[in-house]
C-alpha cells in the first residue's frame, strides 16, 4: 500500500463520523432485536439472508463472504442460533467437506415477525433521513467501497471471502 497525503481536518471528521453512525446504528440494532425477539443483529442478518435463499440455504462460505464475519465469529454464531433452534446444519451434498446452514420453522417464524421492526427502525434511523438523490449516492458509495476494499481484504485475510455487489 502506498502513502498518500495526510486527510484534511474535514476529511478526519467525516470519517469519524462515519465510523460513530455505523457503530451507533449497530448497536441500536443490535439491542432493539435482543429486546424484541432475543437475537443480537449479527444474527438476524445471517437468518435473513437464509431466508430469502429459501430451502437450499446457504454455504458457510458464502454466509461468511455476504456478511464479512471471521470464520471463527461465523461458526460461533451459528453453533448459537442452532442451539436457539432457529438454524440447522447439514454437509453439502456437493462436497462433503462443506456445511450448509438452513432456517428451522422457528428461524422463519423469528425472521417473520422481527422483520416489520426491522424495518421501522431502518426507515426512522436511516432512510427518512434522506431525499431519494442523497440515497442514490450513499449507495453508489458504498457499493463502490465494498466492491474495491473487498478484493483488498481477500489479499490481506484469506479467512474473510468477499463477495461484490451488483446493481
């Protein structure tokens, strides 16, 4: 990597910035969905992705790349939603050596109900803060961030897989 210009004092509080709203609105997602329905966000996020893929459910791997948890944090949080009974685990009948996690009826109640408030607090903390043109550059932003930094990540940490975003 190579050195670049020191930041600005603006470009330093805008960075700061973005750090303190992401880790603001994780943790208000995190503790409005332990209080809701008893799983932190970290979980909800893996439970709804194996909800929408439906019943072929989803890689490891492929969890892991969608949601940039650590193997290690990926396998803890599965072994936690299992014992929860809202997750399985079953080898892939492609390669035995890989395990698919699937969604229990529980998991699906779990994601149906929590959805809606979900929802309400993205739209009252995130999207209705901002006209449709401020969203349209938000999400060319990161989708851009996420699309490079990622193959930068799969340099650096083979034990966290990447995976682009397409619009």
């Amino acid at each position: 990597m190579k050195l670049h210009q020191v930041p600005t004092g603006q470009e330093i509080v805008t960075w700061r910035a973005f750090l303190r709203a992401n880790l603001l609105l994780e943790a208000y997602l995190d503790a409005g969905l332990q209080s809701e329905i008893g799983v932190t966000h970290s979980g909800f996020l893996v439970m709804t992705l194996l909800y929408e893929e439906g019943e072929e459910g989803l890689s490891m791997t492929d969890i892991a790349a969608l949601t940039q948890f650590s193997r290690s944090r990926l396998s803890h949080l599965i072994s936690r939603l299992e014992e929860d009974k809202y997750v399985v685990r079953r080898s892939s009948t492609f390669d035995r050596r890989s395990q698919i996690a699937l969604l229990t009826l529980a998991g699906k109640k779990t994601v149906e109900i929590a959805t809606p408030y979900y929802h309400s607090i993205l739209r009252d903390l995130f999207f209705d803060r901002m006209t449709t043109q401020e969203l349209n550059t938000i999400q060319k932003f990161m989708v851009s961030i996420v699309n490079n930094t990622g193959k930068m990540v799969n340099e650096l940490d083979r034990d966290r897989p990447t995976r682009e975003i397409a619009i």
